[in-house]
C-alpha cells in the first residue's frame, strides 16, 4: 500500500524534548523553549510543505491554540499544505460547525481535513462546560457527524435527537467538496461511530499486531455498514543517520523527564476515561528502560505526554522500514512529529521520504 505523509503543527509550543512537563502538572506546560507564535507556527508549516508532507495535524485542548483560527491564518502563509483541524463536537453545534468548514474550504481552496476529538478526561471536559460521561459523549458524536453530512449536501432539514435539536436547518452555500473526516477513539462505544460516519480511522501507535487487530474490528463494523475506510496512524519519529545516534538521542530526551512529573502523569492516565489513553500508559508501564515494545518502536514519549506515546526510532532506513511494516497491515495515511517540529519535519523530508518514494511507497500528490 502506498502511504500519505503527515506532519503535527506545535500549537502549544516547541521544544527540544517533551514539551514543557512538570511535576506539578503532568499534562504539558506553557513554559516552552519556542512558545506558539504566529511566525514559528509559519516556519514549521511551510517546512512540512516544502518537505512533502500533505497536511498537519493541529491539536485542540485548553493547553494549546484554537485549531481553527491558527490554522486559518496559516492559509496565506502556504500554498498546497492541507490542515488537519482537530476539535470537539461537544462545544460546538453542528450547524455552526458545517458552516465553519464550509467557509475553511472554500477560502483554503480546498485544504480542509477534520479530526473528530470526542473529549478528554473528565476534568479538562467540565472546564468547557461539558459534563458528559464517555459513552455519552460518542453517542452525541454520532449524532453531531450525522448532522454535519446531513448539513453538507445543502438540502433544509430538521433533526430530533437525544442530543440535538435542529428546527429549519439549512447552509446556503454548502462545501463543493465536504472535508474528510479522520476519527480516532479505542473503546466499544468509539468503534461502531467511526464505521458509521469517519473517512479515515485514526489509532494511536501500538505495535503492529495490536494495530492489525483493532483495524480489523473496525473493518468489520465499517462492512456491516456497507462503508469502506482508510485508515491511519500518529506516531513521533526520531530518525537519524545511525541507529546509535537515533537511540542517544532518545535517551537524551528520557534523562530530561523528572521522575516526579512521569509518576503524576502516570497516575493520571491510570485513572483517565480514554481507553486508548490506558492503552498507551500501559505500553511503558511507568517503567523508564526497556522501552523498546516492538523493533524500532519506543514508549518513552508516552511517560509524560497525553495522547500519542510511541516514536519510531532508528537510522533512516528502519524508519522507513517500520512504516512499510505498518502500511502492509493496510495502513495509509501517517500522522508524524518529532522534536523540535520545524528541524525534524526537514529532516524527515530529506532523509526518510526519498526512501519511501525509490520503494513506491509514497502516493501521489
């Protein structure tokens, strides 16, 4: 299978290691060493431009910028980059959301790609006002994505749900060409969701054969429906022209972990809603040696960092090597980043992506 390239825009700031973790806050800080501003933002994305990656990822949270409005200022800035914009359904009305994308599509040209978050732990959820508990909050989503197409083919309509109400709906200028859907979430109430409504299943990077599985099930709820996914993964990458650099440069990143911040971030992925958060707390067990969980693929980011835990990690070779390994299990579209964002997004492009292309690997653009 060939594979599409993506890259991750640092919305809450740049680093040369994990970025910004306390103590005292196990989630990231604001203290960083290249805080969030417009013209690093600018330099990191067209850096993944010119180094061929197709889109990047911009997280939503309270701990980095709006996805929406960085990524809208970033428009000018660039001249093909997509914008894959996470965000919630759950604090915002599908109607106005349908509109939004509208709108991002047509002032982008067509650069829109939406990442559907249905929500964080409980606590960081209640700070947006939202008091859900985890099934229902997909079970809204489910609702919310059904209202968004349902907005986009540009016909009135009216919706009850459990969740949403919708009297006289309509979008007057509906998108020519609606932004596909990436959809990510590991637990029973996640999966029928993602086979209902996403374009891409989105998982975090777990070793091959937990991966194969759960695209599996996936695959089976999407058939059921009569759809037919793509599907992805997020993963850092520390790549370098030798394994040995590749590792001491992960080993550096794990001696600047304070041992009081991966305890407290441990116990609060422990005790997190998101299955896929324990799942990616599990890989490391807390431990800090022995982290390699599968050839090449390394747990330590996922000590400290919510989210995506895993890098691959090796020379540029068995980088590209452990990509083909997942994209055999029918894997396409490859959500990365490395720290710092803006030297590893060229680094990657100069040194992994021509690997990729000499073995066939990379799709057309």
């Amino acid at each position: 299978m060939t594979v599409r390239l993506h890259w991750f825009l640092p919305t809450t700031g740049d680093d040369r290691g994990v970025v910004g973790v306390t103590a005292a806050d196990s989630l990231r800080s604001r203290d960083t060493g290249r805080p969030p501003t417009l013209d690093y933002l600018t330099q990191v994305a067209r850096a993944a431009e010119a180094a061929g990656f197709e889109a990047v990822l911009t997280p939503t949270g309270s701990d980095c910028e709006d996805s929406w409005l960085t990524t809208a200022a970033l428009i000018p800035q660039t001249t093909r980059l997509k914008f894959l914009v996470a965000f919630r359904p759950g604090v915002i009305a599908p109607p106005l959301a349908a509109q939004m994308a509208a709108t991002y599509q047509r002032l982008s040209g067509g650069r829109l790609l939406l990442n559907i978050v249905t929500g964080s732990d409980a606590d960081e959820q209640r700070s947006y006002g939202d008091f859900l508990g985890h099934d229902e909050r997909y079970a809204r989503t489910d609702e919310f994505l059904g209202l968004l197409r349902t907005a986009w083919s540009g016909q009135p309509y009216d919706f009850e749900g459990v969740h949403y109400r919708v009297a006289g709906g309509t979008l007057r200028r509906p998108p020519r060409t609606p932004p596909p859907v990436f959809f990510g979430g590991s637990s029973q109430a996640a999966l029928p969701v993602a086979a209902r409504h996403a374009d891409t299943y989105l998982t975090w990077g777990e070793p091959p054969a937990a991966v194969a599985r759960k695209i599996a099930r996936v695959r089976e709820l999407a058939d059921a429906q009569g759809r037919e996914l793509s599907y992805g993964i997020r993963l850092h990458v520390i790549s370098r022209d030798t394994a040995e650099e590749a590792w001491a440069e992960a080993d550096r990143i794990l001696d600047t972990l304070d041992p009081a911040a991966v305890r407290a971030a441990q116990r609060r992925f422990a005790a997190s809603e998101s299955t896929g958060q324990r799942a990616m707390a599990a890989l490391s067990g807390g431990r800090t040696d022995d982290l390699e969980i599968h050839p090449n693929l390394w747990a330590g980011f996922g000590l400290v960092r919510p989210g995506a835990g895993t890098a691959l990690v090796g020379s540029h070779e068995q980088v590209a090597e452990r990509i083909e390994e997942y994209a055999s299990l029918g894997l396409e579209h490859f959500v990365l980043s490395g720290q710092p964002h803006l030297e590893e997004a060229i680094r990657f492009g100069e040194c992994v992506r021509p690997l990729l292309a000499s073995r066939g690997r990379l799709a057309a653009a």
